[in-house]
C-alpha cells in the first residue's frame, strides 16, 4: 500500500476505532535532542495513518513536553520507577544504574503500577503500539498476545545491550567490565531482549551495526535524519570561516570528545589558520567547558550552549567536527550539517551507520593528527569546502530527508499490521 506523505491517508488496515499509542521515555521528548528529534519523525508518521495517543514516561516527567506533540489524540504522563531521574543528579543515577544491574529481568518486567492504565488504554478500542526503545515497552506491560492490540512496533533506537556495557565500563572501568560484563550481565540482556522482542510486529534499527541478532521479529533501517532541514540551499560553506560543533551538553560522549578536541586539538587548528573560532553549540551548559580545560586551549572557543535557531550557526560555520568516540546509532548532527552543505571532520565512530556515498564524503579522523588536517583541509581551501558541502547536501537530500523516512515508516507499520491481521 503506497502511503502519501502529504496530507494524513487512513489505512484501511485499521480496524474502525483503532489508533496508536507511541510510548516515549522523558529523555526522548525534548526537542533540542537527538532523541526528541527522532521521536518526533515516529510521531508525524503516525500521525498520518490515524489517530496518535503519547504516552510519556518518567521518574518525574519535566512539565511542558506535551506541546512537543501537536496534534496528538491525548497526552498522558506516566511515572515509573523504572526510568532515570532527569538532569544531572549523579548520585540519583548510580544507585538507579545499580538497581537495573543487579537484576536485568526485573528491570525488564511490566511495571505493576502501569496495569490499570494499561488496561485502560486497551478497553478503550483496538490499539497499535509503537515504543520508542525496549524499556518503555517492557514497563508498559502492552502484549501482543492481548486481543485489543493490533500490532506492537519497537524503535530499538541504541540497543540496550551496548548502553548497558558503556554504561558499566563508565561505572567499573574497561579491566573490570570485560571480566566481569560479557559472561554474565550483557549475556542476561540478550536474552531479556529476545524474549521481550518475541512476537512483536516490527523492530526499527538506526543503522546495520545496530542489528540485534537474536531478535526473531521483522527489522528495518530508520536512519536518524534532521528536525529541521533547510527547504532551500544555504548560503556556501566558503562564505563563512567557524568550526562548528553541535550537541548535547549532558549526553557524556559529546562532553569527552569536545574536551579532547579543545585541549589538544584546537589549539593546533588554531595556530595553522590564526583568527579562526570554534562554536560549540547545543542543549545545556557548555560553559562549564571552561573548568575543565586549559584556560590556553579556550582562545578563539565560543561555548555557546542552547540556541532557539541552528540555521544561523551553520550558517557562519565553514567546518562542523564530531569529535565523539562512543555511543549507539548514527550521529544526528552529521547529517544535520550534510543539510546545511557543511563539509564534516568526524571520528570514525561517528560515520557508522551512514552509506557508502555519504561515509566516503565524510573526512574521518580518530588521531588528532587526522582532525587538526582534516579541519585545516576546509579552513585553506574555500572551494573543496563548497564542493563536499554541496555534495553532502545532495546526499542528504535524497537519502537522510525527513519525508523519506516518513515514508518507510508508514510503509512498515502497514505492512506489520497486514501481516499480523493475515496471521490470526
């Protein structure tokens, strides 16, 4: 069934009264995140096949996150206890991480607070439930064995196994969690993730390296893609003269990698094309940057954290680095600056995911050698910056454009559901 991406088309594979829940953690509800970017593309593609009731969960939910959901059929908040406290409450996260450690399947079982709820939603009429990552729907206690519920699709989004062992390497270090993480805890994770993934319609992946292998459920590729992408060509990469990096202050990777660049590889970009600046832009204080590097490394560093609009940043921007070595999925900001037709230097952890005609564009750089060239590569040579910025846009253009997505994602939720009506 072709799906349009104009307009809102009801599927007939609907049953009469059925819409979709989308169930959403509170990390994955902010708009100035990648998380919240991608969330955001699984709801206006909902939103074009019928009705869409948010579900959002949280341990609290910060107030204000419902309007990042226009449209919606309803709006729920749902505690849990199962979910992080929000902001940078250390202590709050060690002990939370602790708690899920100690015992994955309990971390993995319906959380019997949500039953009435659950059961709520599901008396109400035939329901399609689309969970932005595994957590949300283990604690949701939805079943596909239950009448009521038409399909059950899950955006895998990163895998719990890899954040689980990034997240213990964090705790115990790398000696620690090699001996003691990969025959006992990420072993006990995969097996939760094939049991809850059992008999669902449909598993959503950013890129192929995130592809769970024990998974029997159907998958497809939902590469992250940019919130907001210029309808029209931005001005040319030479007409400007910053490094730019984009992203979250609180998201730990891009801490790291922008600490490492502006204290051992800024300075040298610096004193190869003197008068240049870097920007680091995005959700939260990167301002404390300043504390935490040589006071030396910051000339010519604007730590500018939060800003209403990104367009006038990559605007200004002649380069956009990614710096960042950890994490799961593709790296958002990538292709957010192909959209913009800025040439990226990136680390190879933050080109996987991406095809071959994008990756190759892309100058990849893990020694600061590598970055420090690569930079100077586009900061000399106006002219090889407009030609890979303008490639890269084409790029994304025709690959990593929102209504392309929208679109695989309409195809796929009806295509799970045929399937699933043809099986009963």
């Amino acid at each position: 069934m072709a799906i349009s991406t104009e307009g809102r088309t009801e599927p007939p594979l609907l049953a009469e009264g059925a819409r979709f829940v989308l169930l959403v953690p509170h990390g994955a509800g902010n708009p100035k995140t990648g998380g919240g970017q991608r969330t955001r593309l699984f709801f206006d593609a909902l939103k074009r096949l019928g009705p869409v009731e948010v579900i959002l969960f949280g341990n609290p939910v910060p107030e204000g996150q419902g309007s990042f959901f226009p449209g919606a059929a309803a709006f729920h908040v749902w505690n849990s206890s199962r979910f992080a406290p929000p902001g940078g409450h250390a202590a709050k996260k060690l002990r939370y991480n602790i708690a899920r450690f100690s015992s994955v399947e309990r971390a993995y079982r319906a959380d019997p607070d949500l039953a009435g709820r659950v059961r709520a939603v599901l008396d109400a009429g035939p329901v399609v439930v689309v969970s932005r990552y595994l957590m949300p729907f283990a604690a949701s206690g939805f079943s596909p064995d239950d009448a009521a519920c038409e399909g059950l699709l899950i955006d895998i989004d990163d895998r719990d196994d890899k954040k689980f062992a990034v997240a213990f390497e964090r705790l115990l270090g790398s000696r620690l969690t090699e001996a003691l993480i990969v025959p006992m805890i990420l072993r006990r994770v995969e097996a939760v993730m094939r049991k809850r993934t059992a008999g669902v319609s449909r598993l959503w992946y950013v890129s192929e390296e995130d592809l769970f292998p024990g998974a029997d459920a159907p998958a497809s590729l939902i590469p992250n893609v940019p919130f907001e992408a210029p309808a029209c060509a931005p001005p040319p990469a030479s007409a400007a003269s910053d490094v730019l990096f984009v992203g979250s202050q609180g998201h730990r990777p891009n801490w790291e990698g922008v600490r490492h660049f502006v204290a051992t590889v800024w300075p040298r970009i610096r004193a190869a094309v003197p008068g240049v600046r870097l920007r680091v832009v995005g959700l939260g204080p990167w301002q404390d940057m300043a504390s935490a590097v040589p006071a030396a490394a910051l000339d010519g560093v604007d730590l500018v954290g939060t800003v209403e609009d990104l367009a006038p940043e990559y605007h200004r921007a002649r380069v956009v680095v990614s710096p960042v070595h950890e994490g799961g999925g593709s790296k958002i900001k990538v292709v957010e600056a192909a959209a913009f037709a800025r040439p990226v230097v990136a680390s190879r952890h933050s080109v996987l995911g991406f095809s071959p005609a994008l990756t190759k564009l892309i100058v990849a750089a893990d020694a600061d050698t590598e970055m420090v060239e690569g930079c100077c590569r586009f900061l000399e040579n106006p002219a090889e910056a407009d030609r890979v910025g303008a490639l890269m846009r084409a790029e994304q253009q025709a690959h990593y454009a929102r209504n392309v997505a929208i679109q695989r994602i309409c195809d796929d939720v009806t295509s799970a559901i045929g399937q699933a009506i043809t099986s009963d």
